[in-house]
C-alpha cells in the first residue's frame, strides 16, 4: 500500500513557534531563577511558553509573528553584511594591499618595460603532457 504525505502548510510556522519559544523560554527561565530578574525573565517565560504552545497547537496563529521575525533577520542580515564586508576590506584587505605596494611587488607585470610581446613562456613543469594526468 502506498501511502502519501500532504505536505504540512504550516511548517514554517510551527518550526518558529517551537524553535523561537523555545529559545526564548529557556532565556526567561534562566533570567528568572539564576540571574533573579524580577520583570524581565517572567515575560520572557510567558512569551516563550505562548509561542512554543501555539507552535504545537495552533501554527496558524503564528504567520504574522513569523512574517514579522523574518523581516527582522532580513534587515539585521543586510546590516550585517556590509558591516563584516567593510571590516574585512578595510582591515585585512586594504593593508596587504598597501604592504604589497610599498614593496614593490608587481605580480601582473605592468611595469616592465616596453617589449615586443609580453609573452611569458611555460615552465618546463606545464610542458610535459604528464602534469595533465596529476594537476595538484
């Protein structure tokens, strides 16, 4: 017999609900018994309680509140991005480029001197057909 499965239209709703309450259930929890924050653990339990109950029992109550968590992560990823782009830019790729251009280095050869072809031969490596067979 073969049995199919409907697909669950609800998924992403219920994986919210369960995963985000959860987490924030067990931030509550710990921000109410070991850090002993009066007001803040204690809503923290009940929000995190409300979601992961409404992930198990209701899905469909959490489209706006997924929605509204997804927006979120769209913007702080298109903040972050560009934040931990310019760090690496501005901290490790604009300083090699400025070591390698106070030494000298040249690796694209365009201040040789005029010639008449600018042809650089293979070594004697990449002329034998045998390096085909094991490139690396």
């Amino acid at each position: 017999m073969i049995r199919l499965e409907m697909p669950d239209p609800w998924r992403s709703e219920r994986q919210f609900g369960r995963g985000v309450g959860g987490v924030v259930l067990l931030a509550g929890a710990y921000l109410t018994f070991r850090a002993g924050s009066p007001a803040v653990g204690p809503t923290l339990l009940g929000v995190g309680a409300t979601l992961a109950a409404l992930g198990f029992v209701v899905p469909r109550a959490l489209v706006l509140p997924n929605r509204a968590w997804m927006a979120l992560a769209d913007a702080l990823s298109y903040v972050s991005t560009r934040v931990i782009l310019a760090l690496v830019f501005f901290l490790i790729v604009t300083p090699i480029g400025l070591f390698r251009r106070l030494t000298g280095s040249d690796p694209l050869g365009r201040r040789r001197p005029p010639q008449p072809t600018y042809w650089s031969p293979y070594p004697a490596r990449q002329q034998d057909p045998k390096h085909l067979e094991k490139m690396f």
